[in-house]
C-alpha cells in the first residue's frame, strides 16, 4: 500500500469522500488520489515521493508555477507583521487600485474569499441594481456551490453525475435560466419569455468546467447586445479566465465590456481569494455604501493581499508574460492535434492561450451537449497514464489543462513524446 492510499483510507473515515472538494476525488477515473506533500515551480511531489509535472496548478492560480520566489517573501513578510486583523489594511486599497488599473471594466472592486463567494454576491448586486430576480446562465458553465447557480453545472457536478445538487430547495433556483453554450438563439428565447425579469446573463467567457470550449465568434458580442437591449446586466465569471489568458482576463482577450466581473484564485497567487467588480453605479450600492448587504471577516486577509499583489505585479511587469505563456500553449496543443493525427485518432483538442483540453469524441465541442459524448472511460485510461509517468492532469474530461510559465520547452516536449507513447498501446 502506497502512503497516498493509506491516507485515503484514513481520509474517507473522516473526510466526506476523504476530500475537501469533490473535483480532487480521483473516483471518476478510477485512481486514488495522490496526496501532495510540496510544490516548486512546474512539478509537485506526492507523499510516497513521486514527482509530477503539474498541469493542475492548483485549478488555476499558479501561473507562475508553484512557490515563486517573489509570491513567497510577500507571504512571509506579511506574516511577521500578523495573520488577519478583521480591519481595513493598506494593502486592500493597493489591490483594489492594481485590479483597476488593469482591467478596464472594473471600476470598483471588492474583495472576498473564494469564486463562489464572489459570483453569488455579484448575483446579488445585479438583482439589487435591476431590481429584478431572474438569471440566466449556460449549460455546463460551473460558478461555484451557491444554490442558485447549481443548476446545470459543469466541473465536480458533471463527472459525479449529479444533475442538480440535494439539499437546494426548488425556490432557490426557480429564478436561474439555463441557456445554450454559443447558441444565442437560446438566450433570445429566454429573453423573449422573460426579459424584462432578466436581472443578469452570467457566462464563463470561455467555458473551462466541461471541459475547455470557446466562444464562437460573435456569442459574447450577442450577449451583451441582447443584455443592452432588455436592460440586463453581463456577467464575466473570470474565475479561470482572469489574469490567465491577458491581463485584462478572456475581456480584454476579446474586447467585450462586461457589467460586473468575477475573480477566483488567481488574484491571491495560490491564497484563499476572490473578488467581484464593475461598474461603479452598480458596486456603489454594496453594503456599507448602499443597501445590498454583503460581508465578510477574512476578506481581504492581509496575508492573500500579499501573495496576490506580487502575483499580479509580476504579471504586469514581466515583458512579454502572456504573449510567451499564450504563444507556448499554442504550440503544445498544436502539437498534441498532430500526435492525434498522426496516430490516426478522431478525437478533440479545443485550446485557447494556456488553457486546453482533450475531448474523447469524434465531434467538435462547442456546448454541454457534445462535451457529454466524450469518451470518458477512455479519459480515465489516458488519465491513469499520463499520472504514471509522472504527468498530473486534473482528473476529470470536463476540466482543463493549466499550463504554467514555469514549464519548460524540454518538459512539454517530454509530454507530447508520452502522449505518443501513450496512443501506440492505447486499446481506445
Ligand atoms: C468559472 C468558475 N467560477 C466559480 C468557481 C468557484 O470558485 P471557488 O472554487 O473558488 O469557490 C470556479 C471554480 O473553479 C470556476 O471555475
């Protein structure tokens, strides 16, 4: 028995399913899951001591790789001067003005703990603006474990096979619309049913949590006209998007000015963070400036501010990060299609930037629908592959691949070879 699996045993005693969050159970593809004992840079090592190259990077936020040098003073230095004070702090004001100034859009931020919590208290501040109750969201976009939006989700709920969760009361999701990934006419329909009860459209810009799909051409241009014309909001949910395919988030990335937008993980360099933001006419009305309550004690920690500034700082002063990260991802993924073609496979690969996936379907994605006819016995055949040579996917098909700037042409390259490698003796 490996130390992973005696863990897990102890783990599942005490721990529902022995994990903290459903997304990290190996279940679906049929593993134990690794238990990780440190992180440097591209690779993270396991408590029997087996090193991976990490395309996980902690669902996100380690772009820079794990343990930068620069992240990792901040942290320490912030917490010689104290872990929390419940009060407001100089680097809060430093944080806010830093997401400001590089996101357009936003032109008032506040700072909260996780993505969930971020995404459900814009919700909130949508409904408080428009005065109206109704959201739509899309099939297969995942924005985190508050009721409302448990409804046709991606991520943990789509490999684990539940619809919708128990536990949520039916009135807690009435007011959510589920719309068409890329299929406007969707959205029209409910907007003809429904528009003027539309407080919102809340959309990943690009869908990571059934896998990765890309906007098509001119659907995030359709939503915010439709919104434009019925008076609706539009939300961003940047959660995987934000700091990772521009410094402006998939918006910049694609020139659409979102209403309100939602920040996870990425903005605290690997702290507990989130954060929601936008117009100012709308974020005025938060609590204590206006009537839409929202709180929090731990929000804004002075230890996350830390982390999560030098992050951002890095990101906007390194010359040239993102073309080199998105040009790097570009190259890997092209190169994955041509190992696939060249083995003779039909299946996918959808990528944008450093985010990409590999669907087991011989039909191109565009929404939840065609995700869902991915193979995923052999997603977890690949899987368990990839794992034993030392390659760390998130283990599910409906997640991405998170390419860090800490990976090296060598490594990817050792990648694509086991991948090859892989596909000679593949059954699938
Ligand atoms: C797009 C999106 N929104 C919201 C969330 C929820 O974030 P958190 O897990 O930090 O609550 C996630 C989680 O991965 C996400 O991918």
């Amino acid at each position: 028995m490996t130390r992973s699996e005696m863990l897990f045993s102890e783990a599942v005693k005490v721990i529902p399913g022995g994990v903290n969050s459903p997304v990290r159970a190996f279940g679906s593809v049929g593993e134990t899951p690794r238990f990780i004992a440190s992180a440097k840079g591209a690779h993270m090592t396991d408590v029997d001591g087996n090193t991976y190259l990490d395309f996980v990077g902690s669902w996100g936020p380690m772009i820079l790789g794990h343990n930068h040098p620069a992240v990792l003073e901040a942290v320490l230095e912030a917490c010689q001067e104290g872990l929390s004070f419940g009060a407001a702090t100089e680097r809060e004001v430093e944080m806010a003005e830093l997401i400001c100034s590089l996101v357009p859009s936003i032109e008032m931020v506040r700072m909260v703990n996780s993505g969930t919590e971020a995404v459900m208290s814009a919700i909130r501040a949508a409904r408080g603006f428009t005065g109206r109750s109704k959201i739509v969201k899309f099939a297969g976009c995942y924005h985190g474990h508050s009721d409302s939006m448990l409804v046709k989700a991606g991520s943990g709920v789509m490999t684990g096979g539940i619809p919708d969760s128990t536990g949520v009361p039916e009135g807690c999701t009435r007011d959510t619309l589920t719309a068409v990934y890329n299929d406007l006419k969707s959205v029209e329909d409910l907007f003809a049913a429904f528009g003027s009860e539309i407080a919102a459209v809340i959309v990943e810009p690009v869908a990571a949590n059934m896998g990765v799909v890309l906007p098509e051409k001119g659907f995030l241009e359709g939503l915010r006209k439709i919104c434009d014309t019925y008076g609706s909001l539009l939300i961003f949910d940047e959660v995987i998007t934000g700091f990772r395919l521009s410094l402006a988030g998939a918006q910049g990335y694609f020139g659409i000015r979102p209403d309100l937008t939602t920040f996870g993980k990425i903005i605290g360099g690997g702290m507990p963070v989130g954060a929601y933001g936008g117009r100012k006419d709308v974020m005025e009305l938060i609590a204590p400036c206006g009537p839409v309550y929202q709180a929090g004690t731990l929000s804004g920690n002075p230890v996350a501010m830390a982390a999560g500034l030098a992050q951002l700082r890095l990101l906007r002063d390194t010359p040239d990060f993102y073309e080199d990260l998105n040009h790097t991802g570009d190259v890997f993924f092209e190169e994955m299609k041509k190992v696939l073609r060249e083995a003779g496979k039909p299946w996918q690969i959808n990528h944008i930037g450093s985010l990409g996936c590999i669907f087991f379907t011989k039909e191109p994605v565009s929404n939840y629908a065609q995700a869902k006819t991915s193979d995923t016995k052999a997603f977890a055949e690949y899987f368990s592959y990839m794992l034993r040579q030392g390659v760390y996917l998130a283990p599910s098909q409906f997640e991405a691949m998170f390419l860090s700037a800490a990976m090296t042409e060598e490594e990817l390259r050792q990648v694509l070879e086991t991948f090859q490698n892989y596909l000679k003796q593949s059954q699938s």
